[in-house]
C-alpha cells in the first residue's frame, strides 16, 4: 500500500487501471491504455492494480466493477470512472491535468 500512495504522489497525473486477469473488458481496455501511453510520452503515467492481489487499494477506493479508472494528480482523485473507455476519451481526460 505505501508503494501505491507513493506512485500516486506528485505532479504527474497518474491514471490507474483496477482490473483482474479474469475480467473480459479489463483484457478490451488494456491495448487502448497502451496506445494512451504511447501518446502521452512522458507527461503522465499509467498504473495497473490487480484488484485480487491488492483488495486493500481496491478497498480504500471503493473498488465495486472493474475496470474502473482513477486518475490522480498530487495524491488526489480527480477522475473516476467505470468500464472500458476509448483513447480519446481517456487523453483529453488526462490532458486537462497535465
């Protein structure tokens, strides 16, 4: 748990992925949040939470449907949402807090 709340700290937005190996939507919004990735180069970062292997993240965010999408910025939530989200929703979601 302190790796995550210190990932989540800074500057950069931070958008994290709470998925399970299991989960058929989680395996459609993993390739679309590698293309963010790539488009985003360096001005944020993308971090993946198994929600089986972390419960007590998952937990602490109220974790209900996966995927579910947190963006943070200095530590804070500033976006959430849940189920698959294209490319372009995703960059001009995290674009307007780089």
């Amino acid at each position: 748990m302190s790796a995550f709340n210190e990932a989540i700290q800074g500057n950069k937005p931070v958008l994290v992925d709470f998925y399970a190996d299991w989960c058929q939507p989680c395996k459609i919004q993993a390739p679309i949040l590698k293309e963010v990735i790539q488009k985003l180069h360096d001005s944020a970062r993308i971090l993946k939470i198994n929600v089986d292997s972390n419960p007590q993240v998952a937990q602490k965010y109220n974790i209900k449907n996966i995927p579910t999408l947190l963006l943070f910025k200095n530590g804070n939530v500033v976006w959430r949402g849940a189920g698959v989200h294209q490319a372009n929703q995703l960059l001009s979601i995290i674009k307007t807090h780089v």
